[in-house]
C-alpha cells in the first residue's frame, strides 16, 4: 500500500466561511498516483470541520444558519470561564465533524452526482490547516 500526506493551508477573511476543496483534494489524489483506495481529509483545528455536500449556495446559507441557530454565540458558555469566546465555534465543528474519508477509484475521488468536499471555519482570521491522507494502491 503507498501513501501520501499533504496539508492545505487556510486563512479565512471572516469567522465562519465554507470553502470548496473538492479541486484542491483531487489534486493531491492525482499527485498520490494511487488508482484504488481512499483520502482521508481532516481538519487539524477543533474549531472547523470537513464535509461532504451539495455546493449548491442556498444549501450553504441554509447549513450556515441551522448551525447558528443550533450553536449560538452566547455569553454564558462554561468555556468562556477560561478567557476563550469561541464555545459556539466547537459546537459547531462538532455538528459538521472534523473528517470524511472519501473513495478513490481509477486515479480519482469517486464522488456522487452533486457531492462536493467543504472545509468549514467557525473561529477564523488566522492560519490553519487540514491534512489530505490519500491510502491505497
């Protein structure tokens, strides 16, 4: 089995953004030269998340709020007792989870019709990376 780890680097313009990496993914899987197997695309921060989606720009208006209005920024969260304001930031990359693992067939992500992968940021304006792990064969 070969393998091949690569990092994309990310320095959002707004706290919370969702951005595309769907190209950026594939890239490194053609890099890989692996024809069967597997990437594996995680966020190494516990304030964003990676997932697999439509990127359709109503659907992501509509993830963006129900994660607003399921984690709120309020003032009361016990995390904020440590100095931090970002409690509502883990919520939500707990909701959208830190990773997928997405197959490889034939040299290629092997994505349904409309899948597309998303890295998401809720604690952004600062540099942070999600690690692409493409296994196989």
């Amino acid at each position: 089995m070969k393998t091949l780890t690569e990092y994309l680097w990310f320095n959002t313009s707004s706290i919370r953004e969702y951005t595309n990496i769907t190209d950026q993914v594939a890239e490194v899987v053609t890099r890989s030269g692996i024809r069967e197997g597997m990437a594996l695309v995680s966020a190494m921060h516990i304030t964003a998340g990676v997932y697999v989606n439509d990127a359709e720009d109503g659907l992501i208006h509509d993830i963006d709020e129900w994660l607003e209005s399921t984690a709120p920024p309020r003032a009361d969260y016990r995390h904020h007792r440590t100095g931090e304001t970002n409690a509502d930031a883990h919520l939500k990359a707990l909701l959208i989870h830190h990773q997928v693992v997405v197959p490889v067939t034939a040299g290629s992500l092997d994505l349904g019709q409309w899948q597309q992968i998303y890295y998401a940021e809720f604690d952004g304006k600062r540099k942070k990376r999600v690690i692409v792990k493409v296994m196989g064969d």
